[in-house]
C-alpha cells in the first residue's frame, strides 16, 4: 500500500467568487499530491472582504449529518485542516468531527481564518473568538496572523514590535494549547516580513521580501500551501518557508493588475509548488 498517499479533510466556506477558501484549497492540496475531502462551512457568492452584498448560507446544521455519515461509512483521514467558521456553534460541531473522524495521531492544523491588520472579519464577534481558541487549543499546528493570535490570547495589536513581543505571542497561543504556532507576516524591517515557528524545540524565523501590505487571500493560499509541504513529509520549519516562497511568487504575479484586487493569482504557479515539494 502507498502510505504516502494521503486522504485529508479540509474545513472551510466556499466563496463562490474570489479566490479565498475551499477554492484555493482545493486545487492547492491536490496539487500536492492528496486526496482531497471536504467539509463546507458556509457558501457565500463572494468572501466579505471587499464585496458588498454577498449571499451567506449558513451550512451549520448539515455539518453533523455529514460528519455521522461518513462515521456509519468507516471514512477517517489522515489530517484535518480548518479555515474561515461559520459561527461559534459551527466550531463546536467541528471539534466533534476532529476527534471522530481523524486517525489516531493524525494532525490537526488550525488556521484561524477570523482577522487581519488589527480588525476581526465582516460578522466575528467576541462569542467567535472564544469558540476559535477553543479549536486552537486542540491544534497541533496553530497558523494565525498576527491579528488573529492577538485577538486568540487577549494581547494588545501593535503594528511594529520586537523580537521578545512576538515570542510572547506564540507563547500564548501554545499555552492555549496549540503544540506548534506557526505566526505569519512578522516584519522587524522595512521591506522584509517572514514567518515564525515556535514549539517545542524553540522559536525560528524565515524571512523574505515583502512585496505588499495585506493582499486579500494569501492567508489561505499560505496555509493550504504550508499543509500540503507538511504533509508530504517536509518539516514544520520547511514547510512554512516553502508556503511563504510560493505566497509570494503568486503576489508577484498577481501585481500590477488592479482589476484583480480581491485574490492573488496562484493556479500558473502551483507546478512550482508541487517542484519545490519534491526538492526544496
Ligand atoms: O480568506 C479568508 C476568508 C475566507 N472566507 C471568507 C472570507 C475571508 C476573508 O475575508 O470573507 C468568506
């Protein structure tokens, strides 16, 4: 049997337009060579970034439906990985499929899919936030922005720190529970931004160029990236460094054209992720 092949479960909405989500993490995933299962949160005719006037079906009451059928079918995975919830009820039934549905010592990835740049999402509230850490807190890898892992741990947002304000930060998203946070877009200087690991075995960073302030997706184009190099067997620490390469290549590709302000243009470029995969 092909141990290498692996069935993973992903958990988020689908925003029918732009580029966000399942439609990123679809592709992406399969890209890297897995099986791809998914389990809809919502459906929305566009994500809430920027759009006015979208469509929201709320998927919360099918979700346990689903989740006791593929019980009665003996279906379980190798890896759950959850974005952008729904509702904080939402997020207790996605517990329960978690630790239903996963095979023992399968990882559970939690990208806390809920803020940026200082601000909760369109409709999150105090009530959401509590349910998020609840998930987190039984995350092996927990992959907030910097927002996020503020609003998680109750820490006051600073748009410019230093080393120690950030290691106290991951610190306390692990104290929530999470084994390993894996921190993104921390910046200590002008052009450059990267990514922290910290966990068990201490704290690193990978930094790279920064190319622009918060481009509208790359938060899920990252993850389903950083998943996909995880689970083919790269370390944490590789794994987040391949996700942030590719997160920017597809920024760069995706600059210059204004009209495509909403998603960054990451399908021409999955080949380069699916190479540095085999050999990064
Ligand atoms: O990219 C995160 C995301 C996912 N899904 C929906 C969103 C957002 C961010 O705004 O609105 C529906």
């Amino acid at each position: 049997m092909d141990t290498s092949y692996k069935k993973i479960l992903t958990v988020q909405d689908i925003s029918c337009v732009g580029q966000c989500s399942l439609t990123v993490a679809l592709p992406i995933l399969s890209a890297c060579g897995m099986e791809t299962c998914i389990l809809p949160s919502a459906v929305l005719s566009t994500h809430t970034g920027g759009f006015t006037g979208f469509t929201f079906r709320d998927l919360t009451d099918d979700m346990p439906k689903i989740a006791d059928h593929w019980q009665k079918e003996k279906i379980s995975f190798d890896a759950v990985y959850t974005g952008y919830l729904g509702s904080a009820r939402q997020i207790d039934y996605v517990k329960r499929i978690v630790s239903d549905l996963m095979k023992p010592d399968a990882p559970f990835i939690a990208d806390p899919a809920m803020a940026d740049a200082g601000k909760l999402y369109y409709g999150f509230d105090d009530a959401f936030v509590a349910a998020m850490a609840r998930l987190v807190a039984v995350s092996d890898i927990a992959l907030p922005n910097i927002t996020e892992a503020c609003f998680l741990t109750g820490t006051e947002y600073k748009e410019t720190y230093d080393e120690s304000y950030i290691a106290e930060l991951c610190r306390r998203v692990c104290a929530l529970g999470a084994k390993t946070t894996v921190l993104t877009g921390v910046s200590y200087r002008e052009g450059r931004t990267g990514v922290v690991v910290y966990g068990r075995d201490g704290m690193s960073y990978y930094e790279h160029e920064r190319i622009s302030k918060g481009c509208h997706g790359t938060g899920d184009v990252y993850a389903s990236a950083f998943v996909g190099a995880y689970l083919n067997g790269k370390t944490i620490y590789d794994a987040a460094r391949i996700a942030a390469d590719y997160t920017v290549s597809c920024i760069k590709e995706t600059q210059g054209d204004p009209d495509h302000w909403y998603g960054v243009k990451f399908e021409r470029l999955l080949p380069e992720l699916a190479e540095a995969i085999r050999n990064g």
